[in-house]
C-alpha cells in the first residue's frame, strides 16, 4: 500500500496506509500486557524474575515509542500538525539509543567474581 501511495496511485489517508502496521503492533500491545499482567498476578515472587520483567517493561516502552513515532508521522504527512522532522524523530531516536544499550547489556553482560 505504501508503494502505491508513493507512486500516486491512490490518495489514501496516511493513517489507513499504515493500517497493517497498526493492526500487528495493536496484536503486539494485547500479548505483552496479558504476559506482564501473568507476572504481576497475586503469589508470583517479583525477585525470581525482575530481568525477565524489566525486558518486558523495555519491549513495551519500545513499542510505545514506535508508535508514537508512527503517529506523528502520519500527522505531518496528513498535513494536521506543523512539528518539524527532527520533533518527529524524537521517538524514533530514543528507541534506537535505548536498542543499543539493551544489545550493549547483552553482549556484554557483568562479571559476577
């Protein structure tokens, strides 16, 4: 759909050319949230998986960045805010640094002597 749009094919709303995107990262959204709310259910100990939580707490805020990022864009494409590009990106940015420290962390993880 995005390769039509670009091509002026069809003149489709921004929003709904992205539409596939919003429906897999809504499928997502569901499924990390039903797995941290099995976390955080009554008699489950914290302490044994506080990594295990904390990865899913940066999978979530990750894909929250992704789509406010998405949003944005699809606004500034729509013509229904005048934020410049480097607002835009923001999001953007801030997931990437945060994929580079997590694969920093993993790569590298602490020495325990």
């Amino acid at each position: 759909m995005l390769v039509l749009k670009l091509d002026g094919k069809v003149t489709w709303n921004w929003f709904l050319i992205f539409l596939p995107m919003w429906i897999f990262d809504s499928i997502l959204l569901l499924m990390l949230g039903v797995k941290m709310a099995g976390r955080c259910r009554a008699g489950h100990d914290l302490r044994q998986g506080a990594p295990g939580l904390r990865r899913k707490v940066w999978y979530l805020m990750a894909l929250l960045l992704k789509l406010g990022f998405c949003v944005a864009l699809c606004a500034r494409l729509e013509h229904l805010t005048n934020l410049r590009l480097v607002y835009i990106c923001i999001p953007l940015w801030t997931m990437l640094t945060g994929a580079m420290v997590e694969l920093g962390v993993n790569i590298f993880p602490q020495r325990r002597d």
